[in-house]
C-alpha cells in the first residue's frame, strides 16, 4: 500500500496572505505546505517598522493561528482548515500549523 507523498509533519496546502511592497501595492504572499509546530515569521512583514499582512486564507490542512507579532507573539486569531479566512481587518505578521 502506497501513502501520498508528502512531507513528514507539513500542513499540507496553501496559506496566502495579503501585504503592501515597498510602494505601497498590494501582493500576496503564500506559504505551501509548510512545516507544521513551527513558528513561522512572514518574511514580508518581519520588520515592526512596515504593516502587517492582512486577509489571511487557509487552505491547508491544519488549524492555522496567526499572531499579530513576529515570533507567534501578541494578539492570535485561529482560522480552521480547508477554507477559513479573516477580512483585512486582522492583521499577522506571523502564523503556527496544528
């Protein structure tokens, strides 16, 4: 018997979220597939001195929890597997996979 071919201890799906580039425009980020248990910083928004990502989509797997600060610190939001989504309103700079 054949198991799919995924990587051990991934979400397993897209996480995309949307953020502002150096001039301003809007662009989405995505994470595919990425490591489950781990704090996971968006690399876009790491610095405190640019905006938070906003409109967080989860199409993985897992339970996503997104963070307001780097690090999986500050205020935290938990969108469900398989679809769960947050207006622009919620702002991340940071996000952990069940």
């Amino acid at each position: 018997m054949a198991l799919p071919a995924s990587a051990a201890g991934a979400a397993t799906g897209p996480f995309s979220y949307v953020y502002d580039d150096a001039a301003g425009e809007p662009r989405v980020g995505l994470l595919a597939d990425p490591p489950s248990l781990e704090c996971i910083t968006l690399p876009e928004v790491a610095d405190p001195a640019v905006p938070p990502a906003h409109t967080p989509r989860n199409y993985t797997a897992s339970t996503a929890t997104v963070f307001a600060g780097a690090d999986c610190t500050g205020d935290y939001f938990s969108l469900r597997p398989n679809g769960g989504h947050a207006s622009e309103r919620l702002k991340v700079r940071s996000v952990v996979f069940s």
